[in-house]
C-alpha cells in the first residue's frame, strides 16, 4: 500500500454523492484508493458523470439510485451494490432531505420525512452495509450544527439531525466489538445548492464569515477531509464521537 494511497483497495458506499458534500467526500476517498459506490436519488447525470471521473482515477465506481429513507429503495441498493463490490469497508451516510418552515406550521408528514431521511436511514443502511464488513470498519454520518442550535425554519431537520447522532452513539456502542467504527462528522455552514433553499442563506453566510475563527468560507472539502481522518488506521479508537468541522464557529459566542 503506497504512503499517498492509505485507502487502498478499500470499498466505499456513499449517499448523496451526486453532488456537493457527497460528492466532495467521494472524491476524496477514491483520491485516498478507494472505489466507491455512487448513491444519488434525482442527481442521475451527475452521478454518472461522477463515477467516469472516479474511474478516471483508476478506481471502480458505480452509480446507484435510491432513496435512503425507504426500506424497500434502500433493498433494491444493496442488491445493486452488491452486482460490482463484494463488501463495504467505508459507509458515508450524507443524503439528507427535509421541510425548511417553523415548527407550528410542521405536519406528522413533515416530521416523517426529516426523521426517516435523515436519521433512520442510518439503521437501514447499517443493518445492509454491516454483513459486508467482516473484518471490520468504518460508518460515518453527515450531521449539522442544527443538531445542537436552535436555527430558525429548521426544526424538524435538526430533531432528525440529534436523533442521528444519538443513533451513532448506539451503533458505536453495538458494533465496536466488531471492529467497525461509527462516528459522526457535524458541518458548519457550506454553500452549496441545498443551501439556496434556505430562506436566511445570506444571513447564515454572513453570520458564519463573521464568527469563524478560522476563515469566513467553508468548503465541501473540508468537510470531506474530516471524514477522509475518520477512516484512517489511525483513528481506530475513535468510536461514537461527534467531530465538528466549523472553522471554530460553534464556539464563538
């Protein structure tokens, strides 16, 4: 295994790689050795157009739809995944949806989708990806601060976000035994297109350039590289944490 390849000959499913932090996590993992499997859910073309530049790179990729909340959808995923890889080493849980409005105007639909699209699908995920990892390995899920904040029009989301992170927690707990290692990876503010829907995103941008020790802008790769940390060897005894990546926001006032 080459020094600049430390992921080398390792398999990686993540979802909602079609497009920004996704994609920026597959990239950085194929970069790292990996072949990844594609998950996208509208994003087809981007997909694609992703894995021809994964295979570019002299990785196997391929792109597989799905949606991630839905048991069913997510069957149909692994008996795709399972027609070009053999096992899973490294599973990214990145695909999230959700409903961008105060919470005295949310529904039980609303609070169904936030809840199963974001948080459940890590249980289904796992209970598919885990069979494929005898010797071990790595599952990470996407978070946001909003699992910790109070943000506004984003209630129902951040619930989802905290009952993902608790959900880590048990999964940590369940499978360390195992060799597998479960962690979360919390972003601050990224601008990407999901962030156009929010109805406050410029004074989300402007508040996190001002409040970030760091730097005004974070990027997909940086939050791609954080996870990128969480599946080296040398983070075997990180199990069941939370790592936030946020310039430093969080903790400035």
């Amino acid at each position: 295994m080459s020094s600049n390849a430390p992921l080398a000959g390792k398999t990686a499913l993540v979802t909602g790689a079609a497009r920004g932090i996704g994609r920026a996590i597959a990239h950085k993992l194929a970069s790292a050795g990996c072949d990844v499997a594609v998950n996208y859910y509208n994003s087809q073309d981007e997909a694609e157009a992703l894995c021809a530049e994964l295979r570019a790179m002299g990785r196997r990729a391929c792109a597989i739809k799905a949606s991630v909340g839905m048991a069913d959808s997510i069957d149909e995923l692994f008996d795709e995944l399972k027609k070009t890889f053999d096992r899973v080493d490294i599973l990214v849980s990145n695909a999230a949806s959700g409903v961008l409005k105060p919470a005295m105007e949310m529904s039980l639909k609303h609070w169904r989708w936030c809840m199963e699209t974001n948080a459940l699908a890590l249980a289904l995920l796992a209970q598919h990806a885990v069979p494929m990892m005898p010797t071990g390995g790595r599952i990470i899920a996407l978070s946001s601060l909003g699992a910790q904040r109070a943000m506004p029009a984003y209630g129902f989301i951040g619930a989802s976000k905290a009952a993902l992170e608790s959900l880590v927690r048990t999964l940590a707990q369940e499978l360390g035994p195992r060799g597998i290692r479960v962690n979360t990876v919390s972003a601050g503010v990224v601008e990407t297109d999901a962030l156009a829907y929010f109805p406050n995103r410029e004074q989300l941008l402007e508040s996190f350039a001002q409040r970030t020790p760091a730097g005004p802008t974070l990027t997909p790769q940086d939050v791609a590289g954080a996870v990128y940390l969480l599946c080296l060897p040398e983070a075997g005894m990180i199990n069941g944490h939370t790592l936030v990546v946020d310039g430093g926001f969080a903790i400035s006032g």
